[in-house]
C-alpha cells in the first residue's frame, strides 16, 4: 500500500500530478504554499474502493495540516470516482 505523501517530498508529476508537483517545488524553494500531502494514482483507486487501510492512512494525513480548506484535485479519476469520495 502506498500512503499519502506530504507535498514538500513530491517531486514526481506522472505519478502524483503537475499541480503536487509544483506545489512540492514551491515549498522547497521557501515559498509561501499551504502545507498538505499528496496521493499518488494507487492510492486514490484504494480509498475509492473503500479500502480500510487507505482510508485510515488518509485520515492519519488529514489529521496532520491545519483544519482548514482542504484543497483536491481529482484530474486521475473518472466521474463516477470522484462521486463515490
């Protein structure tokens, strides 16, 4: 199982997306960005397919940044996924 990620050590886009990767760059540059973590494409279908360990690992994360605004973006998955988070 994979387990989300904080956007300070991502670097890949193919597997965590453009929009974490820049975050992830921006960070380390010592630019102001939220802190917050990202999913790679496995892990999304895991917590879609209401995986219990996925699901238990993305509450540990949430639990991690401020409680706040919790920006998504669901560009990895169909419609029909996104409905079911």
């Amino acid at each position: 199982m994979t387990a989300p990620v904080p956007l300070r050590e991502v670097h890949d886009a193919l597997e965590y997306g453009g929009k974490a990767a820049q975050l992830g760059a921006a960070l380390r540059a010592g630019l102001c960005v939220p802190q917050g973590f990202a999913l790679d494409h496995g892990f999304v279908a895991a917590v879609a397919a209401d995986d219990a360990a996925s699901g238990a690992a993305l509450d540990a994360a949430r639990a991690t940044v401020p409680d706040t605004t919790v920006a998504t973006a669901f560009s990895a998955m169909d419609c029909e996924q996104i409905a079911s988070v």
